[in-house]
C-alpha cells in the first residue's frame, strides 16, 4: 500500500484531503518553514499545507515545516509542489503562496465550531391549500433561471 502511495506521489497526482482555513485552526500560532523564514498559514490538510511569505522556494525543494503553538502538529517534512506570486507590496517587494507535500499525514488540530456553517439548500413553499380541497398541496419547484447569452 505504501508502494502505491509513493507512486502515486511521484506520478504528481495529490491524495484528496479536506483543506481547512487558517481562521479554523487556533491551534496553530505561527509557522516557520526550514530552511526558510516565518511563513503566514493559508489553509492545512493532512498531507499538505498552503502558506504564504517572503521566501521563493523551487518546486522540488524539501524543507522542514515548524507548526508553533499549543496543540500545534509536531514538525514535519515536506516537499514544495507549487510556488507563485500571492502579492506585490508598494515598494516592490514580492509574497509568495507556496504549496507543501508533506512525506507524512499529521493529525489537524481543526476548530470546528469555527467553520463555516453550509447553508441549507432552499426549499420552496407549498401552495396554499384551496377552500373546500381535500387534496394536499403540491411544493412549488423553484423558477428556472435562463442565461441571457
């Protein structure tokens, strides 16, 4: 199974694990990425992390992640997959969202009171009942909607 999972890694294609926003992990108070600076936390999953900082890292590059923080996941390794331009300061200056691989799946200290809430899907209202009917009314499907295009 391992061998599977490694190859799949290598062949570029990402296991699927749900990525939560930093605004759910208030366990985690600050990242540092070795060798690297301190890094702002973008969104985390299980076997990866997105962050954003100063440093422009090459796609390949393996580097040491360093959560800080109460319950915050012991280091972990990693390997750079992606790395873009996020921002351009006044002066010139760059940021960058680099995305981690990490070798191994940590444990996510997610808040889940702090998740947004899935609203429900909208339900139509019923027709109102006709004087002297006995049969129940029907929902009313909601209008279609058209593009103009």
């Amino acid at each position: 199974m391992a061998e599977k999972q490694d190859a799949i890694v290598e062949a570029g294609v990402r296991a699927v694990d749900p990525r939560y926003p930093a605004e759910a992990i208030s366990a985690i108070t600050g990242m540092r990425l070795s060798p690297g600076d301190a890094v702002r936390l973008v969104n985390l999953s299980a076997s990866g992390v997105l962050v954003e900082g100063k440093t422009r890292f090459v796609p390949g590059t393996r580097l040491g992640v360093i959560f800080e923080g109460p319950k915050a996941p012991p280091t972990v390794k990693g390997r750079v997959v992606r790395c873009q331009v996020s921002a351009i300061a006044g002066g010139g200056s760059l940021q960058y969202q680099s995305a981690i691989q990490f070798e191994q799946k940590i444990d996510v200290p997610v808040d889940e009171a702090a998740l947004p809430q899935q609203a429900a899907p909208p339900v139509a209202p019923a027709l109102p009942k006709a004087a002297g009917s006995k049969k129940q009314a029907e929902p009313v499907a909601p209008p279609k909607a058209y593009n103009r295009w």
